[in-house]
C-alpha cells in the first residue's frame, strides 16, 4: 500500500496551480499536466490534492444531536425561481439561531453539507444552499460543479443566496437572529450578504473570501470574524482597502490570519487542510455566533 502524499510534502507551486484549477481558469487535465512538468513527483502530488469527501465526513448523517432534509423554497429574481437547500436542525423542539453555510464556487458538495451538520450539533438551525439547483443540483463531482457555477448569471446567483438566507431567517424553527458563514465564493458571498441584508444578518463568518465592495461596507451592520490563509495572495491583496472601509463606516471585527495555511485549509478533503489551524477556526465561528445570537 502506498503511503499517502501529505501536505508537507507538496510543492508549494503544486498549491499555486492548484488554486489555478480550483478557481477555474485552468482545468484538470492542464492542472495534472503542468504539475507533472514542474517537478519530480509533481504528478501524484497533484492527484493528491484532489478531493476525497468519504474522509470528510466529521458528523453522521443519522447523528442523533441532529435531524437533516434537503428543501426546496422559492427564490424570485434568482436563476430559475426556486432554490433547494439541505436544512439540518438541532434535537430538541427549538426555535434555534440560525446559520447559512454557503458553498465554494463547486454547488452544495460533501463537505460543506458535513459543516452544516457541525453547525446544527452545535445548537444551530442550518441551512447549506446549493446555488447549482436551478441547473440540476451539484453533479457529484467538482470539476462538472465548477463549470456549472462558472456559467451560472453570477447576479441571480447572489440573489438565491440572498433569498436562501431570507428563507432561513423566517424559518419556523428560526429564531430569527441570522448568522452566515462560507469558504471561498462562500466566502465572498458572505461579505456580499453582510451588505445587502444589513440589520438582517447578525454576524458574518467568511473564510478567504473576497472582499465586499467597499463602497457597500457602510451598509454592514453585522459584526464579522474574517479568516484569511498565509498563503493566498489574491485574496489577501483585498484586506487593507476592506479593512480600511470597515474602519470607516464603524463596522465591528476581528480578522485572523492562519499561519502555514493555504487558501481552503478549512476543507479536510484534500491536503491543504490544516488540521490545526481548522479546529482553531472552526472553535472561532462557533464561539462567534454563540456570542452575536444569543
């Protein structure tokens, strides 16, 4: 039996093309190519790096501190109108504090279902929308997940998640206090819902996620706990002027920088995951919205 790639072991360009192939502008095949020209080994560890959701699975499905269905809810001004999500409650009669978790730029994979079920066992009412439902939901696989995303009218996306989030809130076993986190386009979108539900959304936890307009950051009113990786230039390139804004309009937050963390750290499918650095951010979030929805 071989012995498993770690991430130490990987070429820190292997990561860099890799943030390439997950964002898009290359695809796998050009990803598995250019990673095998730039090294000795370069090859496996780009396969490697590819997602293994059956090792991402921290929560049970039949869980019992929890209960969990996919939805469906209209969403008007959205890609088609309606929006399905996977809604997973707390044991007990609630109402709860709620939480969206909105997914990377992929639909509603894997992993991110398993962090709504870590979000409900935590005493939250969650919802993980899957922005890829009006085309179908997530295919079962990233690379196909991805290219759907990408051609997807990016507007009418942001609107679904701003629907789904307005569906959880007024949930019945909501409580009505609303707080959303998310991870890469996840991210960003969480700094976009900061702007556009204002008083609506009560605290924002967004993983390397791009930073909101800032001429819409004086609309902010929920305090945000930003997490950010060492190692991800382009969106750690947007945190001076973001932060600069926030400063201004009198946003309150926190931000933290992981240290040896790549973009995604969070995600415990592949080797950028940080075990660490995961748990710490994770215990963050949770703490966060324990603190803001009460």
């Amino acid at each position: 039996m071989t012995q498993a790639v770690t991430q130490l072991e990987i070429d820190q360009r292997v990561f860099d093309l890799y943030d390439e192939y997950c964002h898009g502008r290359i695809d796998r095949r050009e990803f598995l190519k250019r990673a095998s020209a730039l090294t000795i080994g370069g090859l496996a560890m780009a396969q490697a790096l590819l997602p293994r959701y059956a090792q991402a699975q921290t929560i049970s499905f039949t869980d019992p501190r929890m209960k969990a269905q996919y939805v469906n809810y209209p969403s008007p001004g959205g890609n088609s109108g309606q929006m399905r999500g996977y809604l997973v409650q707390p044991a007990g009669q609630g109402p709860f504090p709620a939480v969206l978790v909105t997914h990377e730029n992929r639909g509603l994979n894997p992993y991110i279902e398993d962090v709504a079920r870590r979000a409900a066992v935590e005493g939250f009412l969650a919802l993980a929308p899957d922005g890829l439902s009006p085309v179908g939901g997530y295919p079962g696989n990233d690379d196909d997940g991805r290219a759907l995303q990408g051609n997807l009218d990016q507007g009418k996306l942001r609107t679904d998640m701003v629907n789904s989030a307005r569906f959880l809130k007024s949930h019945k076993l909501s409580d009505g206090k609303l707080g959303v986190t998310g991870f890469c386009w996840g991210g960003g979108a969480t700094n976009y819902l900061a702007v556009a539900l204002g008083a609506d959304m009560q605290a924002g936890v967004p993983f390397y996620g791009a930073a909101a307009e800032t001429a819409g950051v004086p609309k902010i009113r929920a305090p945000l706990l930003i997490q950010y990786a060492e190692t991800d230039a382009g969106i750690n390139a947007m945190w001076p002027a973001f932060e600069a804004a926030l400063k201004a309009a009198g946003v309150a937050y926190q931000m933290h920088t992981y240290p040896d963390t790549q973009h995604g750290f969070h995600n415990n499918s592949t080797p950028r995951y940080n075990e660490a650095a995961a748990k710490l951010a994770w215990e963050r979030t949770i703490a966060f919205f324990k603190k803001n929805l009460a």
